[in-house]
C-alpha cells in the first residue's frame, strides 16, 4: 500500500527544519521558527585540545524553554 501525506501531522512533521550535532544533539523547528527566533554562529574553539573540535556553534533562541524531558 502506498504511503500518503495526507494526514496534518505527518504533514507538519515533514516541514520541519533539523539540525544535527555530535553526541546525539538535535534541533528541530518549524522553517519560520528558525527564520524568526533561532540563530545559529559558528565560532574558533579557544585552546581546544587535541582531537577536540576546533569549531563551536552557538546557538541563540529568543524564547524560554516551555517543557523538558
């Protein structure tokens, strides 16, 4: 049986935007959430040590965290 997009949620799970990081770190919003309230910088790892990334991201929501789990 073919799969159809039909159903509102899967719909509104297949427009969001992901992020992915090491250590199982993942970000996931609707596209006009990241437009509007997300901003993302990647930065030079000051006195990283060997085998550590040389890269950080920081990450800037302009909301407060609602529930965590």
């Amino acid at each position: 049986m073919p799969f159809r997009k039909t159903s509102p949620k899967v719909g509104s799970q297949l427009r969001k935007r992901r992020v992915r990081f090491s250590g199982s770190i993942e970000l996931s919003a609707p596209p006009e959430s990241f437009k509007d309230l997300i901003t993302m910088e990647t930065v030079e790892a000051e006195d990283a040590a060997p085998g550590q990334p040389s890269q950080w991201t920081i990450i800037t929501i302009e909301d407060r965290i609602q529930t965590q789990e």
